[in-house]
C-alpha cells in the first residue's frame, strides 16, 4: 500500500510541477466514497496521459460565516492519507497559513449566481469557494480539476471562473454517490443524530419526486412549494428548493431545455444540499 506523498506547504509541491500534468481533486477532506470516486477518476485520467493525482485537503475558512461550522468541521488527515493510498500520488494538507499568509484582501467575487441558492442563506460563500479555488489552481497547476455534481452551484461558478479568468485547467464533473438509501455521502452526514439520520433521505426522496412530476408537466411552483412543506412537515428546514436551468442554474424556460431540482435543508444543526437532475433533452 504506497501512501501519498504528504505535501504542506508550497515548496513541497515543487516536485508536481515540471515535469508531468496533474489531475487535482479539491477537497475538504473527512474522505467518504463521493470523494474517492472524483479520485479514482483521477487516477484513470491521470494514467492514460502520464499526469500525477494530487487531492487537497483544505477547511476553507473564508468560505464559513460567524455563526457555521468551521470550527466542529470533521478533520481525519491521518485515515483521508490511508485511503488515498494508491489512488493519489500527493496529498497536499496545508495549514490555513500557508494559504493564508496574511489576512486576504484580494478576492475572487461571485457574480450573482453566487448570492442565490445556497448564496442566498450563506453570505460570502461563494466568493469564499472561488478565492481558494483560483488559490489552489495557481499553486498546483493542475492541466485537470475534478469537481461533484453534488455540488451543482460550486461546479457551475467554478466553471465560470475558469472561462472567465482564462485559466488553463480542464474541469471535469461526475455524478453524486449515494449511500444504500440513497442520502448522498458528505462529510457532515457523520454529525446526524440518529433520528435525523434515518430522516435525511426524504430530501433526496422529494427532489426526485419533484423533478419526476415537472418531467411530467406538473406546475413548477406549485411542485416545488409542496415538496418544501413535506419536508418541513417532518422536521426539516428546508433553505431552498427550486427547479432551475441545469447548465447555469438561470431560471428554467420548460420546453426540453434540462433542468435540474436544487434544494438545501437542515436537519438539526446538519445542512445537507442535493440536487436531481430532469431528464436529459431527447437527441
Ligand atoms: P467537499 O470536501 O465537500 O468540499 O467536496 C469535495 C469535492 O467532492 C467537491 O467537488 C464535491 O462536489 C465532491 N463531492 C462531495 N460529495 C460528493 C458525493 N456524494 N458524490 C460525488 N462527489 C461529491
């Protein structure tokens, strides 16, 4: 079993550049399998074109309001090394000094996609989200990025950022792993209690049925607030739940334009956001 190279801090990432292309997953770490299938794909683009994989792990606190979760963030930098071995040529963990070696004043400002959705109940998020992105491409270079469609909005801002900026990286999306019953795997899934974890499927549960029913013809607004009451019904909080455009997440126009059902909800102090996406429009 060949652990990854340890990487923290820049100099050390000296040995990806140069010489091979690198394939990066960004990360916040606590690996589950949604992250270990972005790495696997890694590691067959990566070997098909001679490059290196390298995984970040990195908490990013610019992208935490006051009042979130930065500080109870799951950290297990030992067993997230353990289970990249073999699949990841470099892990590279910074401290939040390194990527922040003084306070930032420089940032990379979301447009305003990045102040609805998840943007709208967490102010600053995204703007946190691109900053450290464009941070880690310019540390890592990699020629690749892989990037969850779990994370619908941030794949959709990024690949604007990248347009945008010029910058020289292909993105790569894959689709969201679930667990059994069809929660989608995150590293916050691991601070449920147990009553809300037996309930955290029913979001997922309701996108699709949602989506199902717009696929259908059913009224979207209609569609969308009662999904939304269901589930505040059964303890959640629901953030949002909206059907929009899927390839920039605009409001949908109908017709055979794809769409995709967006929602954020918390269970407790737990967030948890997933999307389905409606049919993909007849060839
Ligand atoms: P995070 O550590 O939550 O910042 O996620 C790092 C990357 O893994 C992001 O590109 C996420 O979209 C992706 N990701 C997170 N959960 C899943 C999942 N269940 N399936 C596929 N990709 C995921």
């Amino acid at each position: 079993m060949k652990l990854p190279a340890a990487a923290t801090d820049t100099a050390a990432l000296d040995k990806l550049h140069g010489t091979s292309k690198v394939v990066l997953v960004p990360t916040m770490g606590s690996l589950h399998a949604g992250h270990l299938s972005l790495v696997r794909q890694a590691r067959q683009l990566a070997d098909a074109d001679g490059a290196v994989v390298c995984v970040s792990i990195f908490v990013n606190p610019l992208q935490f309001g006051p009042t979130e979760d930065y500080d109870t963030y799951p950290h297990q930098l030992d067993a997230d090394r353990q289970a990249l071995a073999s699949l990841a040529d470099t892990c590279f963990a910074p401290p939040v000094t390194v990527l922040y070696p003084t306070a930032q004043e420089i940032f990379v400002t979301a447009p305003r996609l990045g102040g609805e959705l998840c943007g709208q109940h967490r102010p600053g998020f995204f703007t946190g989200v691109l900053t450290v992105v464009l941070k880690l491409f310019q540390l890592v270079r990699p020629a690749v990025a892989i990037f969850g469609e779990k994370d619908w909005q941030q794949l959709v801002l990024v690949r604007q950022l990248v347009r945008q900026l010029h910058l020289p990286v292909t993105i790569v999306a894959m689709p969201t792993i679930r667990e059994a019953d069809g929660l989608a795997c995150s590293s916050r899934n691991t601070l449920l209690n147990a009553a809300n974890r037996d309930k955290a499927p029913l979001l997922h549960e309701q996108l699709v049925a949602t989506a199902a029913a717009i696929a259908r013809g059913e009224a979207v607004t209609g569609t969308c607030a009662a999904a939304r009451d269901s589930l505040n019904q059964v303890g959640f909080a629901v953030d949002y739940l909206e059907c929009r455009q899927a390839s920039d997440l605009e409001s949908w126009p109908g017709g055979a334009t794809q769409f995709v059902v967006v929602g954020a909800a918390r269970l407790g102090q737990v967030r948890l956001i997933d999307n389905e996406p409606g049919p993909p429009p007849a060839a």
